[in-house]
C-alpha cells in the first residue's frame, strides 16, 4: 500500500505496545545433576551434561561455592573422581574425553573413548577405571596422564551399557550396576572375572559403599536408595524415580542427585532429608498449551527427561511424568504439540513421536 501525505508534516508510525514478559515457573538450581562426590577440601562437587559445568556445594547450607565451566576445561561432565593425590577427573559422555586437573590445576586429557563414557572411580592405590553406558557398554583401565593406551576389561555388559556409578569394595574388588539388567555385579579388573552381587532392581544406577562398608544401591526406577547386606536389604530414602548418583562424607552423610528434576538433596543418619540445590524444571524444550472444554488453560513443558503440566494463570505444577533413559514410556522429550486434549512428543534417544493423553 502506498501512503501519501499531502501538506504539513509526515505522520508518525503507529506506535506497537511492547510484549511484557512475565516468568511462570522457575528452573532447577543445576540443570540436571549427575554424578557426584565429596572432595577432599570437604565441598560437594556435582557434575551437570547439560549445564556443562561442575557445580561445587557446601555439603551444609547448599551455599554455591564456586562453578568449574568451559574456562576451566570442562565439557558436559556426567560424572567424576577425585585422585589419591586430589586430581579431579571427569567423563564427558557426548565427546567421549576422560579429562582431569591434577592437583596443581594443569588440565589433562586420559582418553578419548567415544560417545558413552559414563562412570568414572579411582581404586584405592590411584588406578584409574571408566565405563560406558547408553553410547557403549565397554569396561576400562585409563592411564590418567594419557601416556599409555586404555585397557579394555570387558565388553559383554551391555547390551545398551555397561556399568553406570561405580565403586570399590571392601575386598578390593570393582562394584557396578547393569541398568537394563536389574543388577550389580563386581568384577577382579585384572582377570575380568564377574560375579553377581545382588539383582531385582528395576533400573540401578548407581553403587557406593558407606563408610562402614555397606553397599548401597540407587534404583532410578523405584525412584529409592537401598542398603543391600548380608542380613537382607533396606530402604534407606525413598525419593522419586530419575535418580543419577550417590556419595558418602566421612561421617556417613548421604548426598544423592537427580537427572530428572536436577536437585541434590543430603540424608542424615536419622533419614531426615534436606534440598541443597532445588529442583524443578531442568532441560526445558518445547511448549504447548491445552485448553479444557471447561475453560481452563495449561501448560505443558517438554523437559527431555520429564513431561511437565502447569497451571497457565498461577504457574503451580498440576502433573510430573519421569522418563527412565532408555526404559520410560516417555523417551527423551524434546518437543511438545497439543492436538485437541492430546499431546504429540518427539522422543529424541528412541527416535520416534509418541501420543501422550495428559491426566
């Protein structure tokens, strides 16, 4: 169209109201936590893929201390251990590199294994072991300065993954659970020898040993901690499913992440529960709003491991549904469409789009 003015002054554009941007419901403190441990200067450190960071926490107050990022040499971190000498290293399971920081902070490339590398522990004496989980299933020694290729222990545990959250035993042996097989098994990493130590589970992720000596077994799927000993088996926290890992503090305090909502959360001896960093929405993608024959509006959030319904006017959680990596009837959420009362996801890691009918 053209518009010509005739006489006077030009008149003014019409003016657009600008948009107000109005914050309906907040993240998760990490975006998604995964593998974690104590350090030797007392402070919680807590990896984050997606963050891309290692978030470091007073064990106490959940204060953050400081962060260790891309500046500090690290990428998508999913779990990590420190050294006999406090070496820090990490698996960074998208690029397949085991990295590190010596003590003196000199960054340190161990290995470059493939997509997958997952678990990461240190023995006792300073050895350095990494397994494989969704991207490989392989079980190796890692020589921590890169000099010597790795050693390959086994390759028979998956398929789909090896070992997830590892640990060492009392009688020296190397402990982990098969997560698509309901186990953990330990293994004599110079042998290779296998031994079932426990099963039932329904998707174990993780494995530590308090300072007692006890084993206890993080099930994802039953969303619960569980003290397994010779005298029978416990539940020690009762949680909810999307668990990652677990440590121990000298004192026998329980600290447990969670993929799914990214919080961290500490478990005193009394089993008493308190949230050091909170959780919520912690890899939010894709949007989609559903309107009720009733009038009312909702929100639903594609959060790749969890889908999330929000009430659109007060932003209060109406629905959570939990997706277990590989075994959830979710699959990974990228994208979220609403079709009538119905919702159509994309579910990355299966490569397929599902119809979901919200509650």
């Amino acid at each position: 169209m053209l518009l010509t003015a005739c006489g006077g002054s030009a008149p003014e554009a019409p003016v657009t109201p600008s948009a107000r941007a109005e914050v309906l419901v907040t993240g998760a403190g990490i975006a998604g936590a995964n593998g974690l441990q104590v350090g030797p200067d007392g402070l919680l450190y807590v990896a984050s893929v997606i963050g891309s960071e290692i978030v470091v926490l007073d064990p106490d107050s959940g204060e953050v201390h400081h962060r260790l990022t891309a500046a500090d040499g690290v990428a998508g971190p999913d779990d990590l251990d420190f050294g006999p000498d406090g070496a820090l290293f990490w698996t960074s399971i998208l690029t397949g590199e085991v990295a590190g920081r010596t003590a003196d902070g000199e960054r340190v490339v161990a290995a470059r294994l493939g997509p997958g590398v997952n678990p990461i522990t240190f023995s006792p004496d300073g050895r350095l072991f990494v397994a494989q989980c969704f991207f490989g299933d392989g079980l190796y020694e890692v020589d921590p300065f890169g000099r010597r290729e790795p050693r390959q222990i086994a390759d028979d545990l998956g398929p789909g993954c090896g070992l997830n959250g590892m640990d060492w035993g009392p009688d020296g042996r190397l402990y982990g659970p098969r997560w698509f097989h309901g186990e953990v098994v330990s293994l004599d990493v110079d042998s290779g020898e296998r031994r079932l130590e426990a099963d039932g589970f329904e998707v174990p992720a993780a494995v530590k040993f308090s300072p007692a000596g006890e084993l206890h077994v993080l099930d994802t799927g039953a969303g619960r901690v569980v003290r397994v000993g010779a005298d029978g088996r416990s539940v020690v926290a009762e949680l909810a499913p999307g668990l990652d890992n677990l440590a121990f503090d000298a004192a026998g305090r329980l600290f447990v992440s969670s993929f799914t909502d990214g919080y961290v959360q500490r478990i005193d001896a009394d089993g008493s529960a308190t949230t050091l960093s909170p959780g919520g929405l912690a890899h939010p993608g894709g949007v989609a709003v559903l309107v009720g024959g009733d009038g009312t509006v909702r929100v639903a959030v594609a959060d790749l491991h969890a889908l999330r319904l929000y009430d659109a006017d007060s932003g209060d959680s109406l629905d959570v549904q939990r997706n277990i990596l590989g075994v959830g009837a979710l699959g990974s959420v990228l994208s979220v469409a609403a079709s009538g009362d119905r919702l159509l996801l994309t579910a990355f890691t299966d490569g397929d789009v599902r119809v979901w009918d919200p509650v």
